[in-house]
C-alpha cells in the first residue's frame, strides 16, 4: 500500500483500570515492562512497537489528556482531539481526518505486548480491498488493517460500535501470527505484567 495511515486508539475513559487503580490513574500512562523488559508508559510501548513499518501515525486522544498528546508529539505522530463517545466516533473522526490515505491500520493504545513484526506483517498484508487482521489459536486478534475500499463504513461508525461488522469472509485476510500479545490489552492494573 502506498500511504496507509496508523490510527492509535487513545480516547477511551479506562474505567476498570480506574476503578481499580484510583480515579487519577490513566491505563495509557501506567508504567509498564512490555516485550523490552523496560518501564515505560502502555502508551509509549505501542508507539515503539509500531517501529517504521508506517510513517503516518494518528493518535487519538481526548482534550484533557495533556501527557498522552505530548507523548504523541515527543513520536512524531500527529494528535486527533476527540471527546469520544466510544471507539466507532474513534475510528470514524480518524478516518475523516485521514481520508486521502489507502488504508487504516487500526491500533488499540493499551495493547503494549503486540511484537513489530505483527504489525509489519499485518501492514503487508493490507491491501485496498480487504481487512488484514492478526489471527491466531483464539481467532482474530489486533491490530487489524482496513484497505480503501472500506473508508466510508468506517466513517459512518459511531458510540460503542467497533467495526467488526465489516468483516466478512469474501474480505478479511487472516495473518496468521503466534504473537499472544494480539490478545491482550490492559483492561485492569493485573494485565500491566
């Protein structure tokens, strides 16, 4: 693909996390060991992660979330600011915003164990008439690539409505992959290790 852009979901309000960690403490910032084995913030490790197999990245954040924007910019990603409702008004402002672009490879911003070459593959595998996902021994997992084709569905999203209804079996590429971290996001302080 010639200009897909990375979107990195960052908007959401982290309620478990917050439930159980205290009303001040944001997941995205948690200090976390990731596949380096050295702390850093959730967010900064999906960043790193993602290497250079995409130039264009978009985060999207809320307004109040200062440190999250900074740590966007110190990455060289360009900032969406979003007082989301949900990741379907996530996607779909993102995908407005990025609408030139051949594809999206969506990102969740608290998935920070998902290996790079997952996602090198998966941005490989996009194309624009398909969904590239990352598949392995429990289904599909994340991130999940959408080509061009599906740009205007995904800009009709909205609330809670993720865009798994756009996965059909004549569409989606399955990049089989053994990377456990495309299962798991941290939800709860616990999923932090």
């Amino acid at each position: 693909m010639n200009n897909p852009v990375a979107i990195i979901l960052a908007a959401g309000q982290g309620s478990r996390f917050r439930i159980m960690a205290g009303d001040d403490q944001d997941k995205l910032l948690a200090p976390c060991r990731g596949l380096i084995d050295i702390e850093r913030p959730v967010l900064e490790h999906v960043l790193i992660n993602l290497g250079d197999c995409i130039e264009r990245r978009l985060v999207i954040t809320r307004p109040h979330n200062l440190d999250i924007i900074a740590l966007a910019h110190a990455y060289d990603c360009e900032v969406l600011l979003l007082d989301s409702t949900g990741m379907g008004d996530s996607l779909a402002a993102a995908v407005a915003a990025s609408a030139e672009a051949s594809g999206w490879l969506v990102i969740l911003g608290d998935m920070p164990f998902i290996a790079p070459a997952t996602l090198d593959a998966v941005t490989r595998a996009m194309n624009e008439d398909c969904v590239a996902v990352a598949t392995g021994e429990s289904g599909y997992g994340h991130p999940v690539g959408f080509g061009r084709k599906f740009g205007l569905s995904l800009q009709t999203l909205r609330g809670d409505q993720g865009a798994r209804r756009l996965f059909s079996a004549e569409c989606v590429t399955e990049v089989q992959v053994t990377d456990p971290g495309i299962y798991r996001d941290v939800d709860i302080p616990a999923n932090l290790l």
